[in-house]
C-alpha cells in the first residue's frame, strides 16, 4: 500500500447499487448511462465488490460475463480523491480472487484498460494481445427507441 487507508473503509462484495455507481463513475470522464440500463448492467454481474469511506463508495470494481469460459474485468474505479493508496489493488486481489475460485482452466479473462494503467494490470498477469490476435471493439450509438421504450443514448 502506498499511502495511508481512510480509517472508516468497508468492504462489501455484493452487488452494486445503481446510485453509488453512477456517482462513483461521475468523477471519471467516461460518457453517461441511463439509470435504467445501469441497473439492467449491474443485476447481471458474475461479482462486484465495493469499498467505502463511511456511507461513501470510494471504489469498486465488477466481473461480467458467461461464468465459466468468458470473464470480462469491468469499472475498475477509485475516487480520485482516494487513488495511490492501494485501492485499485485491493479490489483487484479480491477479482483475482473470485476468478481463481470460479474460472476453470483455459478460461478468458480480458480487460480494457486505460492507457496509464497498462503496469498496474500486468502486476496481476495481464498482458496486451499480440498483432496476430487484436483485441477489438465497437460503441453501439442510438438516438432511437429501445425495446425498453426508453431512448438508447444518454436518457
């Protein structure tokens, strides 16, 4: 750990509630998602753990995936006002955890990380894939409505 814990913080692996992840991910720059589909997200975690100051989520980190072959590490998000004190490290040995206890062998287990996490990901055995496998990705952005009724993007 590099600096010092705040005194009150609590670790809850449970599922995470639609309002501390809304807030907690406010204080990224990640672009906003409907309430509605964040609680659709989040009752659908494989595990999810979160860590609080108090009342107050300070982190959290989520598994989502098919539970057995697929494992996607997802939100991995500490306050910015709580970061560099072994937070994020924390949530992740509680992640690896889960996984050892749950994955079976020749599991995937993959991550998008952002570009200055690249080493905080491979102290847990991440490495980036090669150019003879890329990793991939697509945003799905829609303006109109949804199976839900609701408008896709931003609503």
């Amino acid at each position: 750990m590099k600096g010092k814990w705040p005194k009150n913080i609590r670790i809850e692996e449970r599922k995470l509630q639609v309002t501390d992840y809304q807030l907690l991910r406010g204080q990224t720059n990640w672009d906003a998602i409907a309430d509605w589909a964040v609680g659709i997200a989040l009752e659908n975690d494989l595990y999810s753990i979160a860590v609080f100051d108090g009342p107050t989520m300070i982190g959290m980190g989520r598994v989502i995936g098919d539970g057995a072959i697929y494992f996607y590490i997802q939100d991995i998000i500490v306050h910015p006002k709580y970061r560099r004190l072994g937070l994020g490290r924390l949530i992740m040995e509680h992640i690896e955890g889960y996984l050892k206890k749950t994955a079976i062998n020749n599991s995937f287990v993959g991550l998008m990380a952002a570009r200055d996490s690249k080493g905080f990901y491979e102290k847990f055995g991440f490495k980036e894939r090669g150019t003879h496998s890329p990793g991939m990705f697509k945003i799905i952005e829609k303006t109109e409505l949804n199976g839900f009724g609701m408008k896709s993007k931003n609503s």
